[in-house]
C-alpha cells in the first residue's frame, strides 16, 4: 500500500525546503552542501526535473561530467523539454569527444530555448556553445576539404600539363595554339575549383541575416508589427530598459507583439549550413 496523500504532502514539502537550501548553498560556491540537499531532495521526490538538473549544474561546476551526464539523462526521462538538461548534456557530451551527440542535444537545447520564458531565457548561453562547437567542426572538415581540393587541383594540373606535352610533340607549327589552349585550360581550372571552395571561404554574412542593432547574425529572431526583424534578447532588453517602442519606427511596442520570424530562423540555419566559417563568435 503506497502512502498517503498527507505523507506525500509532507515530503514533497520538505523536498522543496531541500530545494531552497541546496540553492543557497549554490550561490555560496558550496558546490558539496548543494549537492547534498539535492540528493535528498531527489531521494523524497525522485520525479521532479529540477533536483536532478540543480544537481547536475553542481557536478558542472565541479567538472565532474559523468554525474552530469547522468542526471541530465534522468531529467530528460522525467521532461524532454527541459532546455537546461538538454544543454548540459550537450555540454558533457562534448568534454567526452562526442562532438556529433553533444552538438545534437545543443540544438535541441536552444530550439527549445527560443521563445522561453524570459526570466528562464538561455538562448545567448546556449548559442555561445553550440557556435563554438560548430565552428571547431567546421575547421576539421574545412582543412579536410581543402586539403583534398588542393590535392585533386594539383592532380589536374599534372593532367593538364602531361597532355600539353604530349600535344607539343604533334603540333609543330602550332605551339602558340597549344600554349594558348594549355593557358585556358589552367584557367578555367582555377574557376573551378575556387568555385569549389567558395563556402569555406570567409565573407561578409547578408544584412538580411543580420540584427539591425547586434549586426551579428540571428540566434533568436522576432518581428515586429511593423515588418522590422530584431534579436529576441536584444528587442527584449530595449523594451525594458529604454521604452516600450520600436527602436526604428518608434512605434509604440510590447513584448507581446514579438513573433518568431521563422523565414529568417529557417533561412539563417540554411545558411551557416553551408558557410560553417559564419559561426565564430
């Protein structure tokens, strides 16, 4: 027989009370203590998300990634959308080398990020990791590239020479058409594959792109009634710190009327898909 509703009261109660201790010991650096209450709280209420990812953020502090790991995932079991426990996972997942899963949950993280609540709002956080993370793979598979690239031009060039040799020895009388031809073929050549590399070559990224106060490129994009596209964090904070207007038009603006801008989250992500360089933070 399972107990009573006033038992479960009773440690639910006290659970939170752990709660509120281990968050104390927290903002201290007392890192063990927290972690202590926590543990009791989790052994009173093992169903309740957040006493596994408070704990989980003392184990970060502490570098321990393993207990990270492990309480993230339970936290995951018990709420797979909660944004801290996919990204201290991510977190983990990455300080153990894997790079794919860990950027995985990163990206699951700010997905659900966007848009939070504002007083739980880690988009910026998130972003930071996860860009880092992108752009460090972006440089292993941009030297593999253009290690290749500039191994298969070399190749051609070879090619191309070995066969102006070999039409040098038949064309007596026509050098110059051949030389001119060879010329052309190595030109083009050159288009070619600095076409090829275009991607991995860094550049300005499109204004459209961009926040118009940040000039940094979207992380959390959000229109206004009047068609202007801000950073949500950005707009956020001008709203609360300067006025309730839209720093352009003027117009006045709450926090309501901000909207996803999916075309521009969607054709940001399009993007830094294909230019990896356009992630460095």
């Amino acid at each position: 027989m399972g107990p009573s509703g006033g038992a479960l009261s009773a440690a639910a109660k006290q659970a939170e009370q752990l709660r509120i201790d281990g968050n104390a010991y927290f903002k201290k650096d007392r890192f063990g203590a927290a972690i202590d209450a926590y543990t009791e709280a989790i052994t009173l209420c093992p169903n309740v998300p957040v006493y596994w990812t408070n704990r989980a953020l003392c184990h970060l502090k502490r570098h321990n990634w393993e207990r990270v790991e492990e309480d993230c995932r339970r936290a995951i079991q018990l709420d797979n959308h909660s944004v801290k426990a996919h990204y201290m996972l991510g977190l983990a997942l990455l300080q153990k080398q894997e790079h794919t899963k860990g950027i995985r949950e990163l990206e699951k993280a700010l997905d659900l990020g966007r848009g939070a609540n504002p007083k739980g709002y880690m988009v910026e956080e998130i972003w930071r990791e996860l860009a880092r993370a992108k752009y460090q793979e972006w440089e292993r598979t941009s030297s593999k590239r253009s290690w290749d690239l500039q191994s298969l031009k070399e190749a051609c060039e070879s090619a191309l020479k070995e066969k102006h040799s070999l039409d040098m020895s038949h064309m007596e009388g026509f050098l110059d058409d051949a030389t001119t031809s060879q010329l052309e073929q190595l030109e083009a050549l050159q288009r070619v594959f600095s076409k090829a590399a275009e991607g991995d070559t860094p550049t300005e990224v499109p204004d459209y792109l961009c926040c118009r106060i940040t000039l940094d490129i979207f992380h959390d994009p959000v229109i206004t009634p009047s068609g202007i596209t801000y950073e949500r964090a950005v707009i956020l904070d001008h709203l609360q710190k300067v006025g309730r207007f839209d720093p352009v038009t003027r117009e006045p603006l709450d926090p309501s009327q901000l909207v996803p801008n999916l075309a521009i989250k969607e054709a940001v992500q399009a993007y830094l898909d294909t230019h990896g360089w356009a992630y460095k933070v």
